[in-house]
C-alpha cells in the first residue's frame, strides 16, 4: 500500500535558490511538506536536496506541475511504502537525467 509519495529536489551551491523557490512554491500551491533544504548529500542521495511529501492526491497534481517548472533541476521521486529499497531502486520516477543512488543504506 501506498502511504505518500517523496519527490526529491535536487541542487547545488549554484542552483540552491533556484531549488528553494520550487519548493516553497510547490508547498504554498499543492499544500505538501517541504522538508529543510539539505546541503550536504543525505541518504541514499547523491547530491544535496530538499524533499516534497505528498498523498497520493497531491501528487496527481504536484508531479505535472513539477515537470513543467523544475527550470532543469532534477527531481527524484518514490512512492513510500516501507519497502525502502525496492521504493527508491525499482519504482522511483525521474524528471530530467537520472543519478545512480547510494543503495548501500538500504542494506
């Protein structure tokens, strides 16, 4: 069962307010929890991020809405489930170029 999707907001030192802007934006329009904007890699991710959680519901209209105004960040997003590693290695959606994961932490 699905209990909520996590889409990830991927960034650098050099897009890091272009990435804050998205996510507040995507909080005040869709009402998701904009989680802190980490600047260091965190996880199983490889490069700093801020993490949208949403429901389902949200996410029907957050990911289109994602797709069209990530202004070339990359997005990493996963169903959440329990099942964290098949989450994040075999269901996970990538809008823009996918990056290999550090799936080490799963183990």
């Amino acid at each position: 069962m699905i209990r909520g999707y996590h889409a990830h907001v991927y960034f650098d030192g050099a897009t890091v307010e272009k990435a804050r802007s998205l996510c507040s934006t995507a909080g005040e329009l869709f009402g998701v929890q904009v989680g802190r904007m980490h600047e260091k890699n965190v996880g199983p991710h490889p490069t700093w991020s801020c993490q949208l959680g949403a429901s389902p519901e949200q996410l029907a209209d957050l990911l289109p809405w994602l797709s069209l105004n990530r202004n070339g960040l990359i997005v990493f997003c996963h169903p959440d489930t329990g099942d964290h590693l098949t989450d994040h290695r075999d269901r996970a959606i990538w809008l823009g170029t996918g990056l290999e994961l550090d799936l080490t932490i799963f183990d």
